[in-house]
C-alpha cells in the first residue's frame, strides 16, 4: 500500500508539474503575441503578412496609414487586388506561385524597390522585404517602408547637383569648395580650362603652389587675414601659373562658412579667367592714349604750319629781293623743308593726312625701296630680301609705304650699332579673329605682311609697350626724334591695318605690318608739281585766314604777282565782305580751321552756292580731309597743305582762274 501510496504521489507531482509548465508555457507564449503584436502595431514601417493563398492575415497600423486601408476591411482579402498596382499583379502572383511550387527563394531576403497603391489608386515608391515564417501551411510576411520622400529629396539632391554642375560649366568660371578643417579642396570641370588638373590640387598648399612668385606671399597672406579675421567675403586678383607654365590673370572671389560658434569651416569660391578682359582694358587704354597722343600731335602741326608758312614765304621773298644773298635763303628753305617733313610725320601719326591709295604690287614697291635702303643703311649693315611668290596686291598709298620701310630700316639700323643683318620678308597672313595688339583694329581677313628683322640687341619687355608713343626713343640726346616709329604707327592705322612685334633680348627684333589684301582698284591721285617761275595776274582774291602774320604775308605774296587782295580774320567777316563786295572777286582762298563758327569749308559751300564757277582754294596746317558735303578736298587741285612753297600757290591760283574761264 505504502509503495502504491508513493506511485500516486509521483504521479500528482508529475502532472502538478507538468500543469505548472503548460501553465508557464501559455503565460510565455501569451508574452510572445503580445510582445510581437506591440511590436508589429508601433512599427513605424508597414508589416504585412499573407497566406499562401495571397490573403492578408496581418495589416499593422502604418499599413493602415500608408495604404489608407482599415485592417478590419482588408484582413481575408487576396493582397495584390487592393496594395499592388495593376500593371505589377500578374508578375506578383506569378512570383508567389512559382515560390509555392519550385521553394526557390529568389526575392526572399532582399530589399526591393517596387510600386504600391493607396485606396484612392495613387501609386508611390516602397522599399520591401519579405520574409517567410516557418509554419504549416506557410505564411509570408512583407516588411514595407514608403520612400516617397527619400525619392524625393535624392531627386532633389540629383538635379541641385545636375544644376550646380551646369552652372559651372555654363559659366566657364573654376568653382572651389575648400573644408577648412580637412584641408580638402574640390573643384569644379572648369579648372581644366587652365591646363590643370583638378584632382592633384587636393589641398591648400597645391593652390599655393600655383600663384605667381611675387604674389604668393601677399595673396596667401590677405586669405589667412580674411579667415582668421572673421570675414564672410575674400576677393583678390593674381597670377595664376596655367599647365604650360605661363600665367593667367585671375580674379578670385571666396566665401567664408562659420559653424555656430562663428569658427571658420568651409570655403566656397568662384575663380574667373580675366587675362583677355584685362589685354583689352589695355588695348582700349593705349589706343585712347595714342589717340589723345595724336590730336595733341596734330594740334601741335597745324600750329606749327603756319610758323613755317611765314617763314618759307620770307625766305622766298628774301630770295627774290637779295639774289647775292641766295644761299642763305636757300638754307632757310631746306630747313623748312626738313621742319615740315617732321610736321607731315606728325600728321601722319595723328591720322589727319589723306591717303592716295592705288593697288599696288607689295613687292615692287619694296625692291625699289631695298635699292634706295642698301645706299642709306651702309655697308656694315647686310640687308636681305625675301618675297612670297603670288602675294596680293594691297590698296595703299605708295609713299606712305615706302615711308613704313625706310622707318623700320633705319630704325633696325639704329639698332645694330656695330652691324648686322636686316632681313626683309613680305607674305601673306589670314586672320580669324580681329587683332587688337597695340590698340590698332585689324578685321578678320587676308593680309599681306611685311617683315623687318634685325640681329641688335633687342627691346626689352618693359619698352615694348610705349614704342610707337611720339618722342618717345631710347636713342642717346640728338639721335633721334622718336617720330620714327610713330609715324609707322599712323600709317598702318590708316590703311586699317594691324602690326606686331616679336623681341628678343641679345637675338634680335622683327616688326611685323600687316595691310588689308586688295579687294577693288581705286584710282591714284596724280601730284602735280609746280615750275619754278610764278605766274601773275591782275584777278581780285579774297583771302581768309585767322593767323595775322601768315595772312600778311600771303597778301604780300599774291599782291608781288599782280593780283588785288581783298582780306578777312574769319568765315563770318568773309561773308559781310562777299555781300559788299563779291561781283568783283574772282577768287577765293581760305583756311579750313577758323573761329566763331564758320569754318573754311562751309563758307566755300555757301559762296559757291550763290555762284557755283567760283573757284575756291582751301589751305590748313592739317592735311586734305575727305568732305563729308560738297567737293571733296585734293591737294594741288582745290586745297595746299601748309606750308607751301610760294611758287606752288601761285600756279594753283592761276590754274584755278583760268579753269574758270572756260
């Protein structure tokens, strides 16, 4: 009894334990669901579960807001109809079916990117998981996060660095992004606009590098003042050394980032190439400058004229009156004569002497001038000529060209004090662009060129610049008149040429002139040359000029051979004197240039518009000037540039009287 006593005991403990952990059992599995359920209902992404059948069996509260489905309405029913768009079903329940059939798990584990559908059929991007549970029959739940926002702040990201990329490459200017604590510098395409390349300038120091020897120190200095100073802005210009090794005017311009405490920690700037901008404010500079250089110059000839105008008509007049004292007068006249001839430079670098242009062959009128050039250059100096076969022609004026030669010739010459060789070339040279160098405008085009090269010592960088600046010679006191070059200048501006210089320090220099090719013929004005005995007459002439003593001596001029001289200081007083007196004058000579607002051309126009065979003379210190109404201006036919020879005025008038006769 005792021992069935002891197997029943046994057996209630067996079973009171075995209810203790069943008891325990269902209190853990109770703790699981509830664990799992709270889980599953504050998830913040969307868990779904589903049977095999495709019937959803869990939809959590995130589902619910994301889908904008109630888990009691969707709860049975076959997932893909109510969450998956309709053009993704059939691929979803084929991929369920094929799972169910073959166990491969070819989308179990992964993260895909898919398409969902909320209630109202609007469709938006997911991001899912799927995980299968080990249960029989299987149940598959799906681990679901709307990534609309992501999609679209990358979006976003994507084509702000779409757009800032574009921006740089639009703007051609190098963008930088400095990290101030890392010391990493990114930049942007645009830098390899200088030769660089911008993944080896990873740091400051590779910035640093690349500054101009005598700017680095100043420029690194004015950013370390800007940042550590607090500043927000940083602005300076410099060299920047290109890939090839020269050098690139630059203007940088940074901004500085300060965290909260206002320390310095990021650096964004924007690096713009202004080497052309700032050649051109240069060339813009010394063309204003020559400019103003050559109305002063012209000013200065026209006054100057007149002096000798006086002076070559006293000389005659002595000549005439005192033939024992001929050669003194002949002297004055060859001094006037040299004056002069630096007054026409003047005016040819001020741009107020005329062209008498004609096609000409370039090189004829360069192997006429090297056979004049070899007497003038010496025997120390060896000159060699180089023509390029079938050049065009050029439409200039002859003189002027030969002008352009002898120049350059002596000025090569000068150069080479102990001898040398001079080397002249002409060629041809087609241009793309307009050439702008040394303030001359030369259009794109065919030019033909010519080349003087000499082996002197060469012209350093720093006098480049001011060589064609009137007066302006490195030549000792009384060697030169620093015309020479200016008057070069002049020339090729007027035939809207270009010139450039190429100089070598101890090899030499070569001037290079280039001419528009010929595109139509023009006719050349023939000059014509006055004999040596002055012709009379007994004809009224009105004389008009503002200058008291070159005035008085034309009237003594013009009264010497005959004539009646009727005079007038200005336009105006010539006028009242026409209306008192104009039926007895037959002819008319005036100064261009007069005051108080009638000049010598309008009061020709006016007299001549009254009385249209009225011969009129017009003189000026400056050159013939193209009319812009009326006849136009030819010297020796209707216009003497001062000064003149006595003699050529007194054939010009007679010419013009008689012509009036006929």
């Amino acid at each position: 009894l005792q021992g069935i006593a002891k197997q029943v005991i046994a057996r209630l403990e067996l079973r009171r334990r075995m209810v203790t952990a069943r008891r325990h059992s269902e209190h853990a599995i109770q703790r699981s669901e509830a664990l799992t359920s709270a889980l599953v209902d504050s998830a913040l992404d969307c868990v779904i579960a589903i049977d095999q059948e495709g019937r959803i069996i869990e939809f959590n509260p995130a589902a619910e807001r994301t889908f904008g489905r109630a888990r009691a309405d969707v709860v049975g029913q076959v997932m893909s109809d109510l969450i998956v768009p309709p053009a993704l079903r059939a691929h979803h329940e084929h991929g369920l079916a094929n799972h169910l059939a073959s166990g491969l798990q070819t989308n179990l584990g992964r993260r895909l990117e898919l398409t969902g559908m909320r209630a109202d059929g609007s469709e938006f991007p997911l991001e899912l998981s799927i995980t299968r549970v080990a249960t029989e029959p299987p149940i598959f739940a799906g681990f679901i996060r709307d990534t609309t926002d992501r999609k679209r702040a990358e979006r976003e990201l994507r084509e702000g660095a779409e757009r800032f990329e574009l921006l740089t490459r639009a703007t051609h200017d190098a963008v930088w992004d400095w990290d101030l604590r890392s010391d990493a510098i990114w930049w942007s395409q645009a830098v390899e606009q200088f030769g660089l390349d911008r993944g080896r300038i990873t740091a400051i120091d590779g910035w640093v590098d690349l500054l101009h020897p005598d700017e680095r120190e100043s420029i690194k200095r004015s950013l370390d003042e800007a940042i550590a100073g607090g500043a927000e802005h940083w602005y300076a210009e410099y060299q920047l050394r290109r890939g090839d090794g020269t050098y690139a005017t630059v203007l940088d311009r940074g901004y500085i980032l300060h965290d909260e405490e206002r320390q310095p920690v990021r650096m964004i700037g924007v690096i713009m190439d202004t080497t052309e901008r700032r050649r051109l404010e240069a060339q813009l500079l010394q063309s204003q400058k020559m400019e103003a250089v050559g109305q002063l110059a012209g000013g200065i000839a026209h006054d100057f004229n007149n002096v000798l105008t006086v002076i070559q008509c006293n000389a005659y007049l002595l000549d005439r009156q005192a033939p024992d004292r001929d050669t003194n007068a002949q002297e004055i006249l060859q001094a006037t004569e040299r004056a002069a001839s630096l007054t026409r430079q003047l005016l040819l670098f001020s741009r107020t002497q005329r062209l008498r242009t004609q096609v000409l062959d370039f090189d004829e009128v360069v192997r006429n001038m090297i056979r004049m050039l070899k007497r003038v250059l010496g025997e120390h100096v060896t000159v060699i000529a180089r023509s390029a076969p079938s050049l065009p022609a050029v439409e200039a004026d002859a003189s002027m060209l030969e002008q352009v030669l002898l120049n350059l010739a002596v000025n090569a010459r000068d150069a080479m004090p102990e001898g040398g060789t001079l080397t002249i070339e002409t060629g041809t040279v087609t241009t793309e662009r307009p050439i702008t160098d040394f303030g001359l405008d030369g259009a794109p085009g065919t030019y033909v060129t010519l080349t003087v090269r000499d082996t002197g010592a060469g012209i350093p960088a720093t006098v480049l610049p001011q060589i064609f600046d009137p007066f302006f010679t490195t030549k000792e006191l009384g060697k030169g008149t620093g015309l020479g070059l200016a008057t070069v200048y002049g020339i090729v501006r007027q035939h809207k040429g270009w010139i450039d210089v190429q100089s070598v320090i101890g090899i030499g220099t070569a001037f290079i002139v280039a001419l528009p090719a010929a595109v139509a013929p023009a006719v050349a004005t023939p000059v014509t040359r006055a004999p040596a005995t002055p012709p009379t007459g007994t004809e009224t002439i009105l004389v008009v000029e503002d200058d008291e003593i070159v005035r008085h001596h034309v009237i003594a001029l013009l009264r010497r051979w005959g004539y009646t001289v009727l005079q007038a200081v200005s336009g105006v007083d010539a006028l009242e004197l026409w209306q008192r007196a104009g039926d007895r004058i037959d002819l008319v000579l005036t100064d261009l240039m007069m005051p108080h607002g009638v000049t010598g051309r309008e009061l020709g126009n006016r007299l001549r518009a009254e009385r249209p065979e009225l011969p009129v003379i017009y003189t000026s210190g400056y050159a013939a000037e193209q009319a812009v109404h009326g006849e136009p201006l030819v010297e020796g036919v209707n216009f003497l540039a001062k000064p003149y020879a006595p003699n050529k005025l007194a054939h010009l008038v007679r010419e013009r009287l008689d012509d009036a006769r006929r």
